[in-house]
C-alpha cells in the first residue's frame, strides 16, 4: 500500500462515489474478512502483498459498525478486532469500530492562512477537564474568552480513543480515532473549524512513541513492536525492525490525516525521544517530508513541534543539513531553571538547576545543560545549539507534566505566592522563544490538575495505582497519593471557571491579557532573536536582569 | 580524568620518572585497594569523584603481577579482580594483570609516512592460525612473502585477551590487553615496527559492540553495559545511559592507545552498527574527533574503518556536515552480489541478491540496497549514497566472516571451480573500491576456517555448540557442525603453507600477484571514481561489462 498524500488509505474510507476502500495492515493473518453488525454481512479481504489485505465494496455505508476477523498464521481460533485505523469507536476500545466519512463535514475556513510560527502563543488545554461538560463543544463555547485573553493558538491534549472516560490521553489505542466521549471525529472537525473563523489555530497532541495498555491489539495483527529497545511505558514501537515499513506508513498516515482532514495547523509529538529509529531515514523525517508534501498541495502551513527531553539539535535542524526538521521543540530546562528560581526544592530532575544563572543561560542558549555533566542524568548531557532561533523552543512556567507529575498535582498557585506567579508569567512572555499557558493558568487556578485513568481491568487499575504511589515514595512525605481511578480525582482536576470574576483570580487574567496584549505590541519583547537577549544574573540577590 | 591525548591514562601506567600511576573507574565501590602478588602490598585508592579511583606509588614496578580489591557499594565481600584496562594478562583473564610499560619499546619507524587510503590492498589475517605457530613473531617471518604479493597492510583480527588459547577474537574481555598466546603487548609492537620498517600498513580489528562472554567482570566495577538496548550477543554497552561518560572514555582512550603506543595506521571497527548510542555526539563521532587531535600531535594519518552493517552514508560523511567521519566502511552487499554472481545458492542473506545486476549496481552505487523492499530484512533497506568516494569503501570476495560463518567454513576455492576464483579476485580488483584478501586466499587455500572457541566453562562451551548447531538447523542438511571447543577445528582451520609450491596453487599465487601489480600499474584500475563506472549486465549470460 503506497501513502496518497492527497486521501486516507489505511483503514476503511469512502471514495468520492462513496464505496468503503479497506486496507488492513494484517501480516500475522492467513486470512482476513470484515464483519458487519447490522447487515450480518462477512466479506473476505484480499491478499495485496507485503502484509496487506484489501477491499472494495459497496456493501458498506457510512455509519455501520465493523470489525475485523483474523485467522492467525499459527492456527488457533479466528479473532474478532476492531480496525487498528479506526476513525471512530462509538462504544469504546471494545466495540466494534464505525465507518465514517472523514471527507463529509462542510468545511467553511478556505481562506484561512493559518498562524505563523513566530506569533503562536499558545494554550494547551486537557478536554476532558477544560469544561464541566469535558468535551469539544463545550470548549467551543469558551473561544471568545480565549481570543480576549490574546491567545493564537489552543493545543489539545491527546484525543485518540482510550479506554473509559477520563485520561490524560497518552494511552490511547486507536491512534486515528478521536475519543468518543469527547464527541467523536466530527465534533472535533467542528471545532477547528471554529477556530479557524475566530482566527485560532489548533495544535494537536499525538503519542507515536508507544501505544496505551487497555484495548492493545496490535500485536494480533502484526509487528507493530519490536523487542530491540526498551522505552519506559513498555515495549518500543518497531520503526526499524522487521516490518517496520507498514509501521511507518500508518504514523505517517496520521500525521497526514489530522493536517489534510482535520484541518490542525500544528502536531505537537509526545516525547520524541521514546521513539528509538536507527534507519537512516528518521521517522520524524520522514513526516516531515510527506507533511511538506501536503503542504505544498493544500498551500497551508503545517507545524511539527517535539516534546523532547534531549539537548539535540538534529531534531530541529533542517533536513538539508541532516536534520529531522522539526519546525520547534519544548524546553523543559528553561522551566526547571525558572521553577528553582521561584522557590522550587532541588529534588528530582530540578537537582540540576541551580536558579538565576541557568535561567540566564536558558534565556541565551535554550538549552542549559550544553553538554556538561549532569548529576541527575549521571552523564554529560546535551549539545550547544548551532543556529536555531528562538522560534524552535516552546517555553513555560507550567504545563498538564510539570502540574500533573507532582503527587498532589499543585498548580504553582498552590505553591508560590501571588506576585511570584506574576514573575513567573513575565519570565515566560518576556523570553526570545515561544509562550505556552496550561489552562487556568491565566486566573491563577487553585484546582489541582492531578493522574487520572479509567481503566476496566482491575489487575492494571492497581497497577497504575502502585506505580503512582511508587513514583513518591523518595518526595511527598505528607498527603496521601490521589486514586488515579477515581472518578473524584478527574473531577477536583476541573477548572472552576466561577473563579474568574473573584478578587485575585480576576486580577491575575488582567494581568496575563496586559502581559500577552504587550508582548504582541511591542517588537522588543515579540523578538525571537535569542542570540542578542543580554542577560545579567545576580545569584546572591536571586536577580536577573534581562 | 580527563583523557590525555597524548598518553594513556585508564588502568596503570608508568610516567617518565617510572613512578605507577592508577586510574580505575569504579563507582559501584565503596572502598579500591591495588594488591600485587610478589610483594605482598596493599596500598588503597583514593576516591577522586565521578566513579573514578586514583593512585600514584613508586612501590609498583614493571612487570609486577597486580590485582584490584574492590569492596561492593551494596556490602558483601570485597570481590579481587584484575584490572579492566590491563595492557598484559600474562595468565588469562583469570589471572592477575601485569604492570606493562606501553612506552618501553624502542620504535624505529620515525620515518613511517602511513599508506594513503587510496593505496591500501589489504590482506586479513587471523594471528592464530596464519602460521603453525600462531603469533606475531611468526607473522614477521612472513611479510617479505607478503610484501611479495603486493599488498600494502596487514589487517589482524581482535588481538583483545580472551579466555583460552583458540578464538576469532570477538569473545575478548580486556580491550586494551594483547593475546598473551598470540606473544602479548611487546611482541605486537614489535610486528607493527617490523611491517613499517618494510613498508607495510597495519590495521588491527576491535570490539566496541560487546564484550565476551567468560572473564567479563565489568560490572562489578560500574555500569559498563544498559538494558536499553539488545544486540544478539547479549546486552549493549553503554554508550548512552547513566554512567556512560566513563565508559565513553573507555573505548576512546582504547583508540588513541593503538593508534599512539601501538603505532597501529588504522583500526577495523567491528560491527559498528550493534553500537547503540543516541548521544548528540556519537560515540564513533568522538573517537574521530580525538583520534584527528592524535594525528595533529603524531603527524601522522589515522584511519577509521567500520564494518556496518547498515547502508546509511551518516556513518562515513564528514562531521561538518554531521556525519560521523568514519574513513572507510566494508561494503557486504557488494560481496554477496558478487558470491550470488558465481554460484552461491540464494539463501539466508543471500537470498536478497540476485546476480550480475545487483553486482553491477554494487560497482557503481557501493551499496545495492539504496531504499528499495529488502525480503531478507522484510523492510525499505538503505539509502543512496550522495557523494562518497570509491576510497571510503572495503569490498572482498571472502573474508573471515563469510568463511568462517558456513557450517564447515569451506572458503570459495571448496566452493567454486579454479577459473571462477580468478574471475572472482578480478571482480574484486577491478572495482572502484578498496580491495581486501582473506589469508591464503591467494594461493586457494583448501583448509576450512571454521568457528573455534576454548573456553573453560562447560555450561558455555555447550551453549556454544548448541548456538552453532542451531544456526544452521535450516540449511546444510549434509555434514556435521564441527565442535568449536575441539582443538582439532582450531588446528585444519590453519594455512597450509606447503601448498604454494603445488601445482595450481602456485598458479593461483601468481595470478594474485599479477593482478595486484596490475591495479598499481594502470591508472585505469586504481581509479576510484565510482560514478564513472559503465557497467552493461546480461542476466541470461550471467554476465557483466566493466
């Protein structure tokens, strides 16, 4: 199966004369056929090659629910699965998967010409506890307020369908469907494309590293998998192994899919360093090269930004330089710096920093460990940066990891005092890269943000739970870690929107609109040029002067 | 410790005045005490940060026996160990290590100019069975028949100590100690003072992927290897995770110690593709970068060469346009294109090869596999090349892998008939590429070079056996697996020296000799401008134009 840049091909789609196309990616299969729930109809897919089955039929209309059924190369009794590229999964990872039509939505934003990089200003935002409601409508609802706080751009947090009702959104399994508790595919199609007529561009949040642990398949299908490295959530995803081609293809295809059918102006990719890829094309390269391609078509700008916990430029150098061409990255160390600054322990990953001096050095060089040793890591980490501008960094004073991976969750509300927060806002707005908020961030939000999950199967509730406890069990001497499972944990995790209009929380949204309103006024604090930003540190003072 | 380029510093070395000074990384000790045999001492280690232990006495001599005492961080038992930088294991790995004055030699090659890389013809030899004798004064004895041949460097298989007397070499546990049976670090020196006092290059083979299997004491010492990654012997060595700084240092002070002590002009660095290693800099990077400072200081030319397994030009470009500046890399495909061409039956590896097309795209692109599906790897394999000169690569019709790694290690003269011998060293001769000879090659040699191994552990000799048993399960339905512990396979695995007064292998000598002097002679066959290669393929006549 070759990628069309111009349409979906994995999985089950609809041609213009809306017959259902399948190709199913099944090479540890003998056979394969789809089932249908309603029509009780079971059509044989057939062998393309290459691990590849395929079909065309008519039989197939837009909302039937399906499945796959596969006879293992090995033997044993058939298996009945949901589509690995499913779009949409009505009841849940366990349900059968649903047809739908990723071309049927009336797009009304033609003349959008999509926000450039320099001028993002960007808030990310978790669905499911943005809103009481928790799902894409409900934050339309909020995008007059985010226009007026002077946002460009919302980032969402991952949406492909996990297990239950409340996630973080890294384990999801069904890396094309968008979760159904939240609205499904058309909700969030209705969503962007209400951004785009306030003039919002939309980031998306999108896992390529490893896949969730509750309604994982993939293995019965092929070898999504490979044994050959270890990442911290379990076993790695086979980019370079035996094939990895089929692999490959289908991240790519998603990629594609959320710039071409979804309409999102930018992919931020979870932990890019989790993807282990010795070939001699990098997987994120070769995103990039087919989401340039798209681009090209459509004649839109689209944006790829890492998450990426590596001082490593290759991943945002350009691919004529051997880059893999990333368009920015985040950079945990200017928060980490900025965080010990305000007051925070020097335990954990902030044992690294220490204050106003690393600040400084974040503020000129990005990245504070250039190649020094690092304590905490037990080795020499990271690289001088060789060229990049300002606009390849994200930077923050929180964020859903920095919030979230704390025991109790405390915004730093909770933990700093109210002008410090100011500070801490200015550090951020004020800096030669790029301005991320974490939702209620701007009102000084006291909820916590805490670990939420929603898993079925009680062996891996409890898991979860252990692994959480066990993650504090050196910090946190006092409190008592949260129930991941809970359904109280995800609800005190809200945002009270009730708290904009109190004293305090009030003032500290004028405040963030003035400092986000001034950036965007004044050409010496929109500058991306990081390389002039002079800096003066005053360690014993806990000053610096920029 | 920082290296010092321009001597060793890991393990024990002698200054000027003669005074011992020690450095052993050891961060999984408590307590480092030095003991040596003869005088009965025990003289502690100071801790000097980072792992690292530091000594410096004059109550150690020359040639005193000496081993570590290093008491565990965790408790239990001090454990005694020899030291995993030993220059000398005069007994084994099992034995003490002893204090080796690397600068003692007395080098008489000041006016040694190096062979260019252009001019290499290179003859691989393994040491223990080159000659009855199997060591390196035996070697010396030869090279005036090796000069005679024509060839320009010697390439010797991994001289690193292993356990017992019989090994390729790949099972070696102290790297920077030569082969006590082979004659030790003095008599290497000595062979390397001999060839460039006869004009000869060498180049010596070593093990950066791994470590061998028995008198492997490394961790007890520090983190020397990481679960991250698995290579398929065993665990990878870390290059990369915590603790690595160290082990990094490791293997660059190993370079710079053959290329500075050793007088060695290039080193074959095995396997390079079984390296894992995600630093910013990698770790082959680095080993460039220090072995050029080297090469200021010395003004002489250094050479690295890896065998990689992986068509993927980042290897072999330069570092300023992010490679990692290998010098020269084997291409195999090249070989099987070639071995496929003149019989050999398409299975296993080879099964991916398809005869003089694939030969005649060897010739020109180096690689054969620049993207297209491979069934062998069931992926996309390889990349084209964008600018790499014919000198940066090694081709062969045999060497002691492809040998060696036959069930009965029958060479090609077993294999093929006289005639297609001459057609094969031709096609290696004729390439726009570096040519390689496996020892006895020349002359058609007949005896097998099979896989042998002495160990002493009995449950690892029988994993051994069973490992070579079943690795040819699937083919070679005749004959039995030789035993690799037998003294016997060790012993026809041997050159037959007699042979080259006989008839025919007599001829097949002079043939080689010819041929070589007739690649020196004609500007026409040392020319290694591989893009103006015309090749014209017949597929039917299983032929092909040069």
């Amino acid at each position: 199966m070759e990628i069309d840049i111009r349409k979906r091909k994995i999985g089950l789609n609809f041609n213009e004369y809306g017959v259902a196309e399948i190709w199913l990616w099944a090479p540890l299969a003998a056979q394969v056929s789809i089932l249908t729930e309603a029509r009780e109809l079971t059509l044989s897919l057939f062998d393309e090659g290459y691990g590849y089955w395929h079909l065309q039929t008519d039989q197939i209309s837009k909302h039937d629910k399906y499945r796959f059924k596969i006879t293992p190369l090995t033997g044993g009794e058939p298996l009945e699965r949901a589509d690995p590229a499913s779009l949409f999964q009505k009841e849940g990872p366990s349900g059968p998967s649903t047809a739908f039509d990723v071309n049927a939505f009336s797009w009304t934003d033609a003349d959008w010409k999509g926000v450039a990089l320099n001028d993002l200003v960007i808030y990310e935002l978790h669905t499911g506890t943005f809103t009481s409601n928790g799902d894409f409508d409900a934050i339309e609802a909020k995008l007059d307020y985010l226009i007026e706080l002077g946002i460009t751009a919302i980032e969402i947090m991952p949406v492909a369908q996990f297990s239950g009702s409340r996630n973080w959104g890294y384990d999801g399994v069904f890396p094309f469907a968008v979760q159904n508790t939240y609205g499904g595919p058309s909700s969030l199609q209705h969503l962007v494309n209400a951004c785009h007529a306030k003039g919002l561009a939309v980031i998306l949040d999108v896992v390529y590293n490893h896949v969730g642990p509750e309604g994982n398949y993939f293995s019965d299908f092929g070898e999504y998998f490979t044994d050959k490295y270890h990442t911290p959530w379990g076993k790695a995803i086979n980019f370079d192994d035996a094939g990895c081609d089929a692999v490959r293809s289908f991240f790519i295809e998603n990629a594609l899919m959320w710039f071409r059918d979804f309409h999102i102006d930018a992919l931020r990719l979870d932990a890019v360093h989790a993807i282990k890829d010795f070939s001699p094309a990098h997987i994120l390269s070769e995103i990039k090269a087919h989401t340039d391609k798209l681009s090209e078509i459509s004649g839109r700008p689209y944006q790829l930004i890492v998450e990426l916990d590596l001082n490593d430029e290759r991943y945002i150098r350009s691919q004529s330089e051997y880059g893999y061409g990333m368009d920015a990255q985040w950079v945990d160390e200017f928060h980490h710096a900025l965080r010990v600054c305000t007051g925070q322990a020097r335990e954990g990953y902030y044992s690294d920093f220490n204050g106003v001096s690393d600040l400084a050095k974040s503020y000129k060089d990005a990245y504070v460990y250039t190649g020094q040793y690092s304590p905490h890591r037990q080795r020499n980490f990271g690289m001088p940066l060789q060229q990049s501008s300002g606009a390849k960094f994200i930077v923050f004073s929180q964020n859903h990891d920095q919030v979230g991976n704390r025991m109790l969750g405390e915004r730093s509300s909770n933990l700093v005092s109210f002008e410090m927060l100011k500070v801490m806002a200015g550090a951020v707005f004020c800096s030669p890269f790029l301005p991320l908020v974490f939702m209620g961030e701007e009102w000084a939000e006291t909820n916590p943000f805490q670990f939420f999950v929603s898993h079925s199967d009680e062996e891996l509730i409890e898991a979860v739970r252990k692994g959480r406890k066990g993650e504090f069990a050196a910090f946190h001497t006092y409190g008592e870690t949260p129930d991941p499972q809970a359904e109280a944990t995800f609800e005190r995790s809200k945002l009270n929107w009730a708290k904009i209009g109190e004293p305090g929380h009030k003032t500290m949204l004028h405040y963030y609109q003035t400092l986000i309103a001034l950036r965007k006024q004044n050409p010496v604090l929109a500058n991306l040029d990081r390389e002039n930003v002079q800096t003066e540190s005053f360690p014993e003072k806990n000053c610096l002067l920029l």
